[in-house]
C-alpha cells in the first residue's frame, strides 16, 4: 500500500489536481478582501495544496518545501511573462491601428 500511495503521489496529474483544488479553495476563502485576497488566495491555496501532495509522497518536509516554493516562483515568472507578452500584443495593436 505505501508504493501506491508514493506513486499516485507522484504523478503529474495527482500533483495538479491539488494545486488546482488548492487553488480554487484559496480563491474562494480569501475572497474577504475582493482583488488582492482572491489572487494571493489562488496562489497561497495552490502552493499548499501542492505542499500536501509532495510531503505525503516524499515524506520529508524539506523537499516538498522546496517543491511548493520552486512551484510558486515558477507560476509567478509565468504569470509576469504573460503580463508582459500581454502589453506588448495591446502596444502592437494600438500601434496599428492608430498610427
């Protein structure tokens, strides 16, 4: 039983699925605060939710910490980069259209 456990911990799908749950629950418990609390409860529930998963399949605390945190820079860098491509689409779009 703990070699299922270890490896349904590990698979990709198990390990997004609690990030989404997680996710989802943060959203909807932070929503206290409407903007800012619904957004850092996204990523907050998301990186716990990916915390849970990695210590039950790992067992140690210290490398699902290490997971949850390389998953959260990784999500904010993506995030950033698409604001980014996003403005530049707008920039390009208004560039074309009105000059």
């Amino acid at each position: 039983m703990p070699e299922l456990l270890y490896s349904m911990a590990l698979s990709p799908s198990l390990f997004h699925m609690a990030a989404l749950v997680g996710g989802v629950t943060g959203g909807i418990v932070f929503t206290i605060l409407p903007v800012l609390g619904t957004i850092l409860g996204t990523i907050l529930g998301a990186t716990a939710g990916v915390l849970v998963v990695e210590y039950v399949g790992k067992r140690d605390w210290r490398l699902a910490i290490r997971s949850a945190v390389g998953y959260t820079l990784g999500l904010l860098a993506s995030s950033v980069l698409q604001m980014i491509l996003c403005l530049l689409m707008v920039a390009i779009f208004a560039w074309q259209a009105f000059f």
